[in-house]
C-alpha cells in the first residue's frame, strides 16, 4: 500500500485529538468523583475510571444534590441581598480614569521626572 505524507500526517492529527479526548473525559470522571466523594487516579484507562466511579455511584446510600459546577448545594453561601460595590466600584473606576486624563500632558508623552 503506498502512503503519503498526508495520510500520515491525518493520522497523527486523529492520535493527538484521541489522546486530547481522553484527557477531557477523565478530567470530567475525575469531577463527578469528587463530587460523589471518590478520587479516580487518572494514570488508569478511561473505561477502567468508568467502572469504578459507576461501581461508587450505585454504592452509595445519599447522592448529594449538587449545583452545575460539581459543587454541593447546601455549601455555597450566596450573597442575595443588592449590594452597593458595583456602583462604588464604577466611580473609583472613572476617578481614576480622570487622574489619568488629566496627568498626562496634550501631546501624548510622558512626563518627565
């Protein structure tokens, strides 16, 4: 079979997205884990993670309810009360902004010291 430099180089694409996927999908395993109160060591296979967090999962009494992030729900403690920084932040900001303006000279340089 003759091969050419393209077909080499399309298969050493899909081994280094295969190899990229892998890394995905064993961050996301490692995750879910965590959240399920488990440490997957990822120097194992994909499929073998599989198993041993699906093996943890059915084991388990109480799944925690948990948000988007992997983060237990009753651990966050949100602030929902309106704040007042936003604004404060916005005048400090152009404050700033107008010292800035006002410290540099018409032309543009720097001043000199």
């Amino acid at each position: 079979m003759y091969h050419t430099e393209s077909m080499i180089q399309m298969m050493e694409d899909l081994q280094r997205q295969a190899s990229e996927m892998e890394k995905h999908v064993k961050d996301m395993m490692e995750a879910e884990g965590r959240a399920c109160g488990i440490e997957l060591d990822k120097r194992k296979n994909a499929r073998d993670l599989m198993h041993q967090l699906m093996e943890h999962q059915a084991n388990m009494e109480h799944k925690p309810e948990m948000t988007w992030a992997y983060v237990p729900a009753d651990m966050p403690e949100y602030d929902t009360q309106p704040s007042e920084w936003h604004d404060d932040m916005h005048d400090d900001m152009h404050h700033q902004e107008t010292l800035m303006e006002t410290d540099m000279p018409a032309d543009g340089t720097e001043h000199q010291q």
